[in-house]
C-alpha cells in the first residue's frame, strides 16, 4: 500500500457507490445461480444414492475429488472448454457444493426414525407420498444445515471468479491488489463476509418458517401420572 | 361410532428368510369378527412377523391371510394398509406434523373432506382422553409417552378400520400408565368391536388384553385359548412355564368377585337399639346402608350402637374388583373377610379369605 495513504478513503467510497452495488448485484447472481443449480444436482444425485445404495461411494468420491481441486487450477483447467465465461464459474462453483448438499441430503433423509417411516408404511402411504410428506420435511433441518455451509462457502469462493472476468466483489479486491489501493479490497472483503452472514441469517429465519415443529419444544408437558383418571381407583 | 370388526384367518403361514431362518412356521388360526387376539411369547417367536403378514408391512412365503374371506395378496398394499389401524411401540407419530394432523393422517390419505375429519378428530380425541382444546395443535415432542400412546391410537382408529394391528402397543410407558392404557383400550374395544390383534411379549398382558391368547414359540403356535383355559390347561411344558408358577393366581385376575356366591351377614343400623343374637359379630350400616364396620356386640357396653364402635378393618371390594386384588387386600390386611358394595356404595354382601383359598385350591 503507497505510505500516507489512509487505510480508508471515504471519498473513493462515495464516488464509486454504482460500481460497488453492480459487483454485489454480480456476487449475489454468482453465488444465486451455484446455490441452486448446485442444489438441483445434489437432489437428483441423493434420490439415486438413497434409491441405489451402491452409487454412494462412487458419489463421495467424485463430489469429494471436486472438493479438493483447487479453485484457480479448476478454473484453469476449464478455459480452455468453456472460455472465460459464466458457465466456467458456474462449473466451479457448482462443483464445490455437492459434497456438502449431497451428504446432508442423504444423511438426512436416513436419519428420519425407523418407526415414524414404518408406522406411515403400516397406515397406507405410497413410496412417493412417504418421500414428499414425510421424509423430505423430517429431513430439512440437516439439509438446511447443508445449504447454510454451501452457501456460506460459495460467497467466499465466488470472490475468486473475478479472475476469469466474472465480476462481482472479487473484482474490487482485484483492483485494489493490482494498484496497491486498500479501499476496494477492504471493500469487497468485507462486503462478502457481510453477504455470507446475512444469507446465513435469512437462512434461518426461513428453517425456523419451514420447521415449526423442530424448535425447542415448549416443555408443557405434564407427567403421566398427573393426567386425568378414568377409571376409578380400587376399593 | 359403532364400527364392525373382520374375520382375520392365518392359514399355513409361513415366513422363511433366505438365509434358512423361518420366522413363521405353518401359522394357522381364526380371529372372530371383534374379539381380541393376543398374540405372545419369547422373542424371536415370530407373533410381530405374524401381525405384519396381515397388512403385508411382510409378505409370507406360503400360506395366505384372509379378511372376510378375502386374501390379504389379492389387494393393493396401500388400500389394504388404509382400513386396518397400526399401533406400533414407539407409536412413530408424526413429528412434524401436530397431534390433529396426526390423526387426520389416514383420512387425509383417503380424501375425507375437511369438516369431516376435523369433527372425527375431535371426536377420537375426546374418545382417548384428550382434550382437543388442549392437545390437537401440540407437536408430539409437546407430548409425555402416555399422551402420545393415546395420540397413536387415536390415529389408527382414525378410519374407523375393521381391524386393528397392535405392535406392543404399551411397552415403552411405566407400569401405572401401562394398566390405565389397558383399561381404556379395554373400554374403547367394548364400544367400537373391532377386531384387535395384540402383540405382547408379556403374559400378564395377553391374559389381560385378549379374548383369545395365541402362544407362540419359534415360529409355530403353541396354543391358542381363551386366558382361563390356557391357565387351566397349558398345552404343553413350554406354555406352563411361560404362563408363569403363580397361573393359579393368575386365574383370579380373570375371576369378579361377582363372579362368587356372596356370604350374608348379620347386620344392624346406625342407632339401633343392640339386640344380641347367636353371632356376636354384626356388620354396622350407615343409614344408606354403608358399612361402617364390624361390632362385636358382646362388649357393646351402650344400649345404642353408634358407629365410633364399628371396626373398619375389612376392605371394600365392588362387584367388578378381581378375585386376586380382592385375595392381595385381604392378605395385606390380614383380615378374613371383605365386604362388597354396589356402586353407590351400598352393602351387597361378603367374601371370605376361605372361599378365595378354596377356589385357589379347585385349580390345577
């Protein structure tokens, strides 16, 4: 950083307010589109680990490989297919979820207890309707606990993509690296750690709306042996 | 909301598994129309194995089962599950779903319109004691084992199903909540006459719960009878030593002391003048014909009894309590004679530790 510089420059802030809100407008997209599309796969990919027990050591493997592929070397690797385009961000992006989402999917749907699922089987329901009415709403928490890691680790990742001219808070730390100026980089940093706190926060405020029933239950219950008597006691 | 039961018939059921386990052996025997079926022994017996073959949760190897008539294969699976009630021991209720939508569930399933099933919610919740102004919007972890048992068969009598399938349905509560379950299945079994089949592991239960107990032992069926002729005339050694050393005590538990010829004694009001007979011991009686106790009038000193004189040493039994609790309460109280009252708690007559000895000793 050039000496006399001050840490901050407001003035840089409050003339560049366009150019800041159109690379969060870009993280958002970026990070939107990975999460979705990342967590569409993952689905399609649980319902065939659950559906076919055999797939999910070949699915660990492949999602954990992903995983672990650096996001430059992966992004490079990628070039010369896709091009400095979306599709390649996306494709990293997308790829870094699946681990996480696949696991809490699968995990959670195995974790839904033995006697809830016989009990709904003994009372008629059908494959599918056990799957949507049962298994699937008893499984969000842990999948919403997945999505809340996928998400929170795309946001950071998607700062990365600016290196392949994707945009969004990536590219204000890239300018900032490259003229030697701290206040875009403290901007963008610190705005996508904003972002990945915010999007986990609405997170759960929409699992709380979505699973009424797994907060801390109101403890009113009573013990068994105060409830009512109906039959009379013995003489 | 009178409902009817079915005939469910086991013929030549068996279950083997691949690996050579039979987990039913030949089962063979005929569940009347409202009665209930216990179905007990060790585990490993095959009686839940049993249970599950008739709403096909396990499809035998040979054999089939009929309700009314009608083979158990011959039907959807699904349609079948929808008119037979499943309680299961850890009641597996919904838990994210709250207890009214708990027990819609089988109507919801079969498309009941929404008015109907909210009055039959209410209506099976009053039926097992709780209050839906209370309970219906409760989520099951808001809910004591008890209330959740109740819940569970609530739901499963949701449909009004023909029959019922009973997984140890009370194993997991403590004793008390246990015997008042009991009896309150008991009572909604009296009013509803569907047919119940009831598995229990224990023996003390079966004698309870069924019309009818079904033994079984590895497989097989051992015996079926109703509780007092297995008592009486166990099939084997294995059913003897099931059914317990103390059998003839347990015979009692099916005996009211109804069931036996009432002593009378010599009686005498509150305020009476004392008139001495050839028994010195009479039963004093409160105005409603209460018993107050036993006088001795030979030490009656007064001309008037009164009952501050009256010795209430003897239990009260009612026409309903059970010969064994009526033995245990005189044998706690070391007292030889009980006396019955009616409902209102009118004097009916007297049991003697003698009759309850003698009738100890006519049992095998």
């Amino acid at each position: 950083m050039t000496s006399g510089e001050p840490l901050v420059r407001w003035d840089w802030i409050a003339g560049h307010l366009d150019e800041i809100a159109l690379r969060l407008g870009e993280h958002v997209e970026l990070a939107g589109i990975a999460i979705v599309v990342g967590l569409a796969i993952a689905f399609a990919l649980s319902l065939f680990v659950l559906r076919f027990g055999w797939l999910e050591q070949p699915t660990t493997f492949v999602t954990g490989t992903l995983y672990t592929i650096p996001s430059l070397a992966l992004f490079a690797l990628l070039i010369p297919y896709t091009g400095l385009s979306i599709l390649t961000a996306e494709i990293g992006l997308v790829g870094y979820t699946l681990l996480i989402l696949v696991r809490n999917i699968v995990g959670g749907i195995r974790s839904v207890p033995a006697e809830v699922r016989e009990a709904a089987r003994g009372m008629g329901y059908s494959g599918p309707r056990l799957f949507w009415e049962v298994e699937l709403p008893l499984a969000l928490p842990v999948i919403v606990a997945g999505i809340r890691i996928a998400t929170i680790t795309t946001i950071g990742l998607v700062t990365v993509t600016a290196l392949i001219g994707q945009g969004g808070l990536g590219y204000l730390i890239l300018i900032g690296i490259q003229r030697f100026f701290s206040t875009p980089l403290l901007v963008g940093a610190v705005l996508s750690v904003a972002l990945a706190i915010a999007a986990d926060g609405a997170l759960v405020i929409v699992q709380r709306a979505l699973t009424p029933w797994s907060r801390e239950p109101q403890r009113v219950r009573t013990p068994d042996r105060a409830e009512p008597g109906l039959i009379p006691p013995p003489p | 909301m009178a409902q009817r039961g079915a005939i469910v018939a086991f013929e030549q059921v068996s279950k083997r598994y691949p690996g050579g386990t039979t987990a039913l052996d030949q089962l063979t025997l005929t569940v009347p129309s409202g009665e209930i079926c216990a179905l007990v022994g060790p585990s490993g017996g095959g009686k839940t194995t049993a249970l599950k073959t008739v709403n096909r949760l396990i499809e035998p190897t040979s054999g089939c089962v009929l309700i009314d008539g009608t083979d158990v294969m011959s039907v959807q699976a699904v349609a079948l599950r929808r008119r037979i009630g499943y309680v299961i021991q850890n009641v597996g209720l919904f838990p994210h779903r709250t207890v009214a939508e708990n027990v819609a569930t089988v109507p919801e399933l079969i498309g009941w319109r929404h008015d109907r099933i909210r009055a039959r919610v209410d209506e099976l919740l009053d039926l097992v004691g709780l209050d839906p102004a209370k309970y219906a919007r409760r989520y099951p972890a808001q809910l004591s084992g008890g209330e959740r048992q109740r819940v569970g068969v609530a739901r499963a009598l949701a449909a009004e199903p023909p029959v019922m399938l009973m997984d140890e349905p009370f194993a997991a509560v403590d004793p008390i909540v246990r015997e008042r379950l009991q009896d309150e299945f008991l009572r909604i079994h009296e009013r509803l006459g569907m047919t119940v089949l009831f598995v229990t592991h224990d023996i003390d239960e079966a004698i309870k719960m069924g019309d009818r107990v079904a033994v079984l032992q590895a497989g097989r069926l051992v015996q079926y009878a109703p509780p007092a002729e297995l008592l009486e005339r166990p099939a084997n050694d294995f059913v003897a030593k099931f059914v317990g050393a103390d059998r003839g005590l347990k015979r009692l538990s099916l005996i009211a002391v109804a069931d036996l010829d009432l002593r009378k004694v010599a009686t005498a009001r509150v305020g009476a003048p004392v008139t001495r007979g050839e028994d010195p011991y009479v039963l004093l009686l409160d105005g409603d014909r209460r018993p107050a106790g036993w006088v001795n009038l030979e030490r009656v000193r007064s001309d008037v009894l009164d009952a501050s004189m009256a010795d209430p040493s003897s239990p009260l039994f009612t026409r309903e309590t059970r010969v064994r609790d009526a033995l245990s309460a005189l044998m706690a109280k070391g007292v030889r004679n009980g006396v019955v009252v009616d409902d209102a708690g009118r004097y009916e007559g007297i049991v003697a530790l003698d009759d309850l000895v003698s009738l100890l000793g006519r049992q095998g």
